[in-house]
C-alpha cells in the first residue's frame, strides 16, 4: 500500500461472529474455531432455553441460547472434557486476532452479547447461563470498552507485520455491527444491510426488546452502554452470496465473474419465469426457527427455462429471504423503510437491489464503504484521533439511491407469494 508504517497510529479489528476459540495458560489454541454457522450447538441451545425457561432466557439474554457460543462451548464440555480442562479462556474470534496482536485477552460487551453471555436486565455476565452449562467464571475475558485502547503492538507481531511496536489496537467488533457502523447506522431506527457469504438486516433499537420465537437476534450495538441502549436487531440468513458463489463455480462458465453473471440474469424476467430457488444451503437458519431446510430449486422446465433464469433466480430468493426476514422485524416493531449498505457483493447487481427495493418497499442508499473503513475508523475512534462521530464519518460518500417505482409491483408479489409457499411447505415437512 506504500504507507510508511510509522504513520499508522491505531488498529482496528472486524471479525466473524459467534465463533468460539479456546487456548491454554501459554495461549495456544486447543482446537480449532467452532465458526458462526456450524450448526453441531443447535441441541444445547434448545435443552438450555427449556430447562432454564424462555421467558428468563429471552428477558434476560434477548435471544434463546440456541447455537450461539456458549452453546458450542456447552457442546465442548460434553464432547471434549479433556479439550476443556486444559482450557485458559475462550474467545470470539476478533479477541483472538487481539490476542495475537498484543499478548493480552479481552473482550467486549458487544461481543459477549452475541455469544448470548450478557444479562441486559442486570447489565452484567449472565452468570445463569453459565452456572447451567457449567462454564467457569475465570474463562471469561477481562471486559474492556469497545472503543478503548485495548493493547498495544508486541515487537513479536510488529515484526511479522512490518509495523512499528507499541501501535493501540483501539476497536474490536463483529462484522455485522462493524458494518452497520461503517455506514454510521447508530441510532433507533436505522438500518444497514449486506449479502455477502450470508445476508443481514441489522436494525439499531433504544428499547430492551427480542423476538419471542428468536428469529432475529439482539445483541449490544457498538455505541451500547449501561446508560445508552443502543441494540442491534439482526436478522440473518446464512446462504445468500454463499449460493452465488456456488453458481459461479459449478454452473457458469469458468471465464465468467460475478459482473458476467449479473449481466446474465438480466436476459431473464421478473419471477424468473416461474423457477423458484431457496438460498438455504449454508447450515441452520435462524429465521426459520433453526431448521436446517436445505437450499432448493423448484419448477424447472427443460424447454424454458436456462442459466440466466438460474442466476435471477438466485438473486430473487435472496431479495425475497431479506424480506421474509423483514417481516419478522415488523413484528417486534422494526420497520426498515431507508435500507443502508455497502457499494459491494450483491448489492453491486442491478436486479438484486431493485428486487429487494420493490418487493419491500424500502428505499436503499449504497455508500463507497466497507468494513475495513469502519473498523479503521472505529479504531480513530477509541485512540481519540476523531474526537466524535461526526468527524469520523464526514468524509463517507453515498454513491447511489434506489427508490421503489411500484410500476412492477404485482409481478414482485405474485413471484414472491410463490417463494414463500415453497418456502413454508419446506419448513413444515
């Protein structure tokens, strides 16, 4: 990047979520990361939420325990005692990056909170939880702020990196807050989005609220504090560019990319000609109860339809799944009506987010960001480089606005109402 490293000043780290790393007393790691959508914790996370009963779990936790990292750390005591027992502490992915940076193991409110090991209600560990999964206390990480100086560069990473010792590490987050930050979504009811591998809605609440079946998820936002509610509502579906990528590897052609694909999927109409696919490929899905339903292709007739009315059809099931999950939101009083997102994945496809524009009704903004920007910015934050916010995100660039023109809105809804009967016959089998 031809940067000199002594102008670097602070680091900030963006990781997967919900994933669980253990290391023993010298740091080294036990085994490897049970990663977000491994889905082998489902059966904990049921037996807990039935044994200590739902409404402490979701009064308290906002979320069932379901397969969450206290529950893969649940299945690691059942499993693998003898992995447990050599156990010093266990992190989320993003303390093990920091840990690895600077010798020192801490986490965050934030991230204890998508582990489902934070008691909003007393506003500490949720010493319930794991009183019942038999988790010692002295595994948990040293809290720290999220924007804080958390440690600094050791001459051992500083040197494999090329970076000079001693540089705060100044911000720690989960990609999905850290992407909602990056497009400065702070505030009750704002809302970012993004399709990657998975697909997320993430609105920001000031109310202590959950979804009573755990569809989508509560966790503390990054500016969240004790006397600030700041929740992030996330709404999440596992296979959404994950499936995409899939086409492109055993479908297409292998001299096209994603541009080349999302050209093709134009030559086909809205509704892809009756073929209907389920992005469901990626593991249990949370917003459907934590089924593992498969991803599906439905109505394929041989003398209509052909590759391009499979890559509409992927990007189709995925718009329609985000609104699926929109739906939920409704239902505990988050109504996206402005949709924020990144210039990046599947928002980069014309149909994608014309789809997921009309069959919603939301209007979505694309801003030139991602989530390297805002962790670096989030780590401006924490080592006080901007003094505020504002200043932080001054410079970020909204590149795009698609509206809703309703001119097509019947064919959105027919195919939609087609989807959604797939989808909800596959859920009941």
């Amino acid at each position: 990047a031809e940067i000199d490293p002594s102008s670097i000043k602070s680091i900030g780290i963006a990781y997967q979520m919900h994933g669980l790393v253990l290391v023993d007393k010298d740091y080294n790691l036990l085994r490897s990361s049970i990663i977000w959508c491994d889905s082998r914790a489902v059966s904990h996370g049921d037996h807990a939420m039935e044994k200590i009963g739902q409404d402490r779990c979701l009064s308290h936790l906002l979320n069932s325990p379901g397969n969450f990292t206290a529950s893969k750390l649940s299945w690691v005591i059942m499993n693998e005692p003898e992995i447990y027992e050599k156990a010093y502490k266990f992190m989320l992915p993003g303390d093990y990056i920091a840990m690895k940076l600077t010798g020192e193991i801490n986490t965050t409110i934030s991230g204890l909170s998508e582990g489902i090991m934070w008691d909003f209600q007393e506003n500490s560990l949720a010493d319930f939880l794991l009183e019942y999964y038999g988790i010692h206390q002295h595994l948990v990480p040293e809290i720290v702020p999220t924007f804080s100086e958390q440690g600094r560069l050791s001459p051992a990473a500083a040197e494999e990196l090329g970076l000079v010792p001693g540089i705060k590490i100044a911000y720690r987050a989960g990609d999905q807050p850290n992407n909602a930050f990056s497009l400065n979504v702070l505030n009750p009811g704002e809302i970012a989005a993004t399709a990657g591998t998975s697909g997320v809605v993430y609105g920001v609440s000031d109310e202590v609220k959950y979804d009573p079946q755990s569809r989508v998820n509560t966790f503390a936002h990054v500016n969240h504090s004790p006397e600030l509610n700041r929740l992030g509502v996330l709404l999440c579906i596992n296979g959404t560019g994950i499936q995409y990528s899939w086409l492109r590897q055993h479908l297409a052609h292998k001299e096209m990319n994603y541009p080349a694909l999302n050209d093709l999927a134009m030559e086909a109409p809205i509704g892809s000609d009756g073929l209907l696919m389920l992005p469901f490929g990626n593991g249990a899905e949370r917003m459907l109860g934590n089924k593992d339903v498969g991803a599906t292709v439905k109505n394929i007739n041989f003398n209509i339809h052909n590759s391009a009315h499979l890559v509409r059809a992927a990007q189709e099931g995925v718009a329609f799944s985000m609104h699926y999950g929109m739906n939920i939101l409704k239902e505990i009083g988050i109504n996206p009506t402005v949709i924020r997102a990144g210039w990046a994945n599947m928002f980069l496809s014309k149909i994608f987010r014309e789809t997921l524009a009309e069959i919603s009704g939301a209007t979505i903004e694309l801003y030139d960001t991602d989530g390297s920007i805002g962790a670096a910015n989030g780590a401006g934050i924490g080592s006080g480089i901007f003094g505020s916010f504002e200043e932080a995100f001054e410079n970020l660039n909204r590149r795009m606005v698609i509206e809703p023109s309703n001119s097509n809105s019947d064919q959105y809804t027919n195919a939609y109402g087609q989807w959604k009967a797939i989808l909800e016959k596959c859920i009941t089998t």
